[in-house]
C-alpha cells in the first residue's frame, strides 16, 4: 500500500485520485478551491460522472481516500505525488503552466524524503526538464526525488470505466526505482493484463499529445466527409459505418457532428502545432483539423439561421444539449455555446436544457432561461438546435415534439433523430449528413 497525493481535485484528479484508492492505496487529493474540498468532505461531488459518487463513498467509508487544502502535510505524507492542475490554453494557443509551475514550487519546498512526482496533467512535450528544475530549484533542503510522467487518457462520461479499465498506462520514467513504485501504484491492472508501458518521460509526453491530436483529425475528417455527403446526396452514417469496418480504420471517433469542444481536443491540437511551430517544424495536418473543427461551428450556426428563414430576431429557440459530450457536465468548448452565442447576438431569446450541464452554462450565459426538461424547453419555441447526444433526446417522441412547438423546425448536430419521422411530421428540419431516411 502506498501513500499517494493528487494536486488538482478536478475532473483527473478527482477520478484518478479516486480509481487509484480503489486499487487499495491511501489517497490525499487537495485542492486549492476551499468550498470543492468542503463540499467532497460533505459528500458533494463537484463535477457529474457516472459511477464516481459510488466509487468516491465506497473509499471513503474504508479510510483509503480524504480530502484536504493542508499541501504542506499532503507533499510530505506521499510516497508519490501526482501533478493533476489545468493546463488551460492561453490567448496564444499556447499551454498555459502557471498553475503547474506554481505546484512544483510548492512540492520543492516542502518535500523531506524520496518521493516520486509524476505529472499527469497534459503538459507540452519537453516540459517535463522544467518542472523537474523548478522542483530543484525550491527544494533547499536537497531532498532526493524521482521526476516521472504519467498522462492521462481518460475520456469524460465514461471516465470511471476509463481509469479502472485502461488501454494502457504510459510511464514516462529514467528512473527504475521509480518506475517499479508505479507499477505497485498501479498493480491491480498489472494482474489484470493491462499494458503498462515504460518509456522516456518526453515519449509519453508525446505520446499524449499524438493520440489527442490524432482522434481530433478523426472528427474532423469525418465532419468533412459528412458536407460533402450532403452535397452529394450519399448518406454519411452508410459511409461512415462501412469506414468502420475496416480494421485499420475503426469505428471509433468516426461521428459526424458539430465539431468537438470539451477541455482537451481543442487546447491540445493548438498546443501541439505550438510544440511543432517552436521546433521549426509544421504539423499541416492537425492545423486543418482546428480549422476545420473551427468551421464546423460556425457552419451548425448557418444551418440552424438557414432554417429560421434568414434571422432569429425576437423567435424562441431553444438548445438542447450544453455539454460538450452526454454523460458530463462539461461545457468548456462545446459547440452549444457558439450556438447560444449566436441566436443571442441575433435577437433570439433562448432557451435550454441540459441533464447536467445548466448550472455551468449559467455562468457563461447568465440571461437565457433554463429548463428541467426538454419537454418544458420546447414549449412553444419557434425551432429546437440539439447540440449533444444525451440519451434522453435520442429517445424525443418526434409527435410529442411537434405537438408542443409553436413552429416545427428542428436541427439535429447529432443525427440522433428519424429523419423518416420528421419528414412523416412535416418538420422542417437539418442534421450533419444525413438527409435519406433511415
Ligand atoms: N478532463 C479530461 O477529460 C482530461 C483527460 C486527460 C487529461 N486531462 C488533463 O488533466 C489536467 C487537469 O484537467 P481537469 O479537466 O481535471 O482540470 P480541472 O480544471 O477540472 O481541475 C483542475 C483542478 O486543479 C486545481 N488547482 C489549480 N491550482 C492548484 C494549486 N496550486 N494547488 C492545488 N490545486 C490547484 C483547481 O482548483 C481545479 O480543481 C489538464 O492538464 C488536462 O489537459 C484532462
């Protein structure tokens, strides 16, 4: 049993943290947000994800997981310290590591005995010399220490399953000593077969960014496909679908949608074309794939004016859908609020509903109404734009949706709608792709 510290208690942290208690460790996760450390001492999760309040009660209540602010007793308990702040991207498309640089002078300064540091938080490939040297720097007292990377692939909605059941865990470590602690750190997915990969700390650095950057090329690429199909009249979930079952494509990440959002994609392609621009080199393709993801936004915006005749001024539209994804409360980047921006900055009053994501789009827009359901939302509206696949909207009963609607107009970004339905109602009515009947 090792003693284990997560820094950042937020969606990595707090899953992480909470899957390695799980596997039999002691885990400290702190933060520097009072109020999230209060309310999880409280039982109050901070972020939505299935099967994580379960998981977090069960370690709880066996004394193998706690939640604190006290950094100085966290940094001088652990055996190992995982790095797990935001890295959130800066007006320049860079990463931006004052959070990560700020933790790693803590760490130096109070660190008394051989610990491990593991950064598990997405951080530029390369940065890992100078955390390793900020560390140093602080760390008077010359106490001996491993510098390792971790990173994490972890998907929200799903992260739980995600972390407990991994493709891989990749440990970037020039230290054995180190590397044989993370093995036991993670020892249940050993028994179990799970690949766990020693490599150098920059490799798995990279390794990170490569595999983000390349699911998003994924979605852009079939985005592409998905405008073109409607130009031509083929069917992108047919082209799709059959795409998928060649072994060498995969079915994966092959959605057409309104192009992806969330709190890594977006910031991590941008990082890394950053990474390429700096060493002198260009990564051509990832830099379409932004553009594209860029464009695919503002093209879910025509789709949904083209439908409205032309202008939203003084029509109720409502959203459906916030998240970036279901089963999240996330909306950093979502494509919903490039939707929201634009029906507000047309004249439209909006509404929505989201599962669990209202409270977080309260913030960024604090003056649209929100709703506790998608039945409440419609009401009366003008036109439905649905923004994210929450099961509860795939299961819209397209009558009950027209009977309630003052216009039947409907833009599905998600092509989770019969389109044999909405044309047998007269709905007026778009998707991605997708326009023969299913
Ligand atoms: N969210 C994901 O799906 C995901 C998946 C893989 C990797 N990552 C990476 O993991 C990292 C964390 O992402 P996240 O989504 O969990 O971020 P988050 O914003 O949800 O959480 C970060 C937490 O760090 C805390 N924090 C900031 N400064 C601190 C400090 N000095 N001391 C203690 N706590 C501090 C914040 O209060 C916050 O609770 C990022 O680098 C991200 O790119 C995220």
């Amino acid at each position: 049993m090792k003693k284990i510290t997560f820094i950042g208690t937020g969606y990595v942290g707090l899953v992480s943290g909470t899957g390695i208690s799980d596997f039999g460790h002691k885990v400290t996760c702190v933060d520097i947000a009072k109020d999230k450390i209060h309310d999880l001492n409280n039982g109050k999760l901070p972020i939505y994800e299935p099967g994580l309040h379960e998981l977090v009660k069960k370690n709880m209540e066996a004394g193998r997981l706690n939640f604190t602010t006290d950094m100085k007793k966290a940094i001088q308990d652990a055996d190992v310290i995982f790095i797990a702040v935001g890295t959130p991207m800066g007006e320049d498309g860079k990463s931006n590591l004052k959070y990560v640089e700020s933790v790693a002078m803590t760490i130096g300064k109070y660190l008394r005995t051989y610990t491990v540091i593991c950064t598990k938080s997405t951080v530029p490939v390369g940065t890992g010399s100078w955390i390793e040297g900020i560390i140093r720097s602080s760390n008077k007292q010359n106490t001996p220490f491993d510098y390792i990377s971790n990173p994490e692939f972890l998907r929200e909605g799903s992260a739980v399953k995600d972390f407990l059941w991994p493709d891989r865990v990749v440990i970037g470590a020039s230290s054995q000593t180190a590397f044989d602690i993370m093995k036991e750190v993670y020892g249940p997915l050993y028994i179990n077969k799970r690949s766990i990969v020693h490599t150098s700390v920059v490799t798995a650095e990279m390794i990170k960014y490569s595999s983000n950057a390349f699911l998003a090329l994924k979605i852009s690429y079939i985005n592409e496909v998905a405008n073109l199909c409607e130009a031509l009249g083929a069917d992108v979930h047919m082209v799709s679908k059959i795409m998928g079952q060649d072994g060498r494509i995969s079915p994966k990440f092959l959605h057409p949608g309104p192009g992806y959002g969330g709190s890594c994609f977006p910031k991590d392609t941008e990082a890394f074309v950053d990474i390429s621009k700096e060493n002198g080199l260009r990564m051509l393709t990832v830099e379409a794939a932004i553009k594209t993801n860029k464009k695919q936004k503002i093209r879910m915006v025509d789709k949904m004016k083209k439908l409205m005749a032309g202008n939203f001024n003084n029509k109720i539209i409502t959203v459906l859908g916030l998240a970036f994804k279901p089963n999240t409360d996330d909306i950093r980047e979502s494509a919903s609020i490039d939707m929201i921006k634009a029906l507000q900055d047309g004249g439209g009053d909006v509404r929505a509903f989201d599962p669990a994501a209202n409270d977080a789009m309260r913030e960024v827009f604090p003056n649209i109404s929100y709703f506790n359901s998608w039945e409440e939302a419609c009401q009366n509206a003008d036109g439905v734009a649905i923004m994210t696949e929450w099961n509860e909207f795939r299961g819209i009963s397209i009558n009950r949706l027209k009977s309630i609607l003052r216009n039947p107009i409907v833009l599905d970004t998600r092509n989770i709608l019969s389109v044999k339905k909405l044309k047998e109602n007269n709905f007026s009515f778009d998707n991605v792709g997708h326009l023969i009947e299913r």
